[in-house]
C-alpha cells in the first residue's frame, strides 16, 4: 500500500514541476536558460540533501517516524500564499 501511495504522491508533485519553472521564468522574462539551470539544480541538489538527512535521521530513530515527519512536509506549501503576484496591474 505504502508503495502505491508513494507513486500517487510522486506523480501529483512532479506535475507540478512544470507550472513553478514556467512562473519562475515569467519573473525573470529573457532569463529562461538562467531560471531553468537554477531551478533543476536546486530541485535536485535539496532532493540529494534532503533524503540524506532523512537517512540520518531514519538511522537514529525509525522509519515509522520519518513517515510521520514527512506527513507534515506538505505543510511548507502554504508559504506559496507568500509568492508575489505578477499579473500586472492595471489603473
């Protein structure tokens, strides 16, 4: 079950990825080489740190716990609330 699941929330976080570089690049216009080597790096360099954290903090505790921790991470997209608004305004 554990597996399936996994591969659900995989697939609804990775079809995400498009939309935020596609918005990542309409805030620096005429960057787009720029914002999308920044983004894959970033995306992929705290990926690598993060699951070796995890493994860490798996090795010291448990993986019951990690799951726990990890239920909780989605919370961190309530910061998008904070994105600023690009749509021009108009007067």
């Amino acid at each position: 079950m554990v597996g399936i699941l996994s591969i659900v929330i995989g697939l609804i976080i990775s079809s995400a990825f498009s939309a935020i570089l596609v918005y990542a690049t309409e805030l620096l216009p005429g960057k787009v080489d720029l914002v999308a080597g920044l983004f894959f790096g970033f995306a992929f360099g705290m990926g690598g740190l993060g699951s070796a954290i995890l493994g860490k903090l798996a090795d010291e505790t448990s993986i019951v716990y990690i799951f726990k921790v990890c239920a909780f991470l989605p919370l961190i997209g309530i910061l998008t609330s904070f994105l600023p608004n690009i749509e021009s305004k108009k007067a």
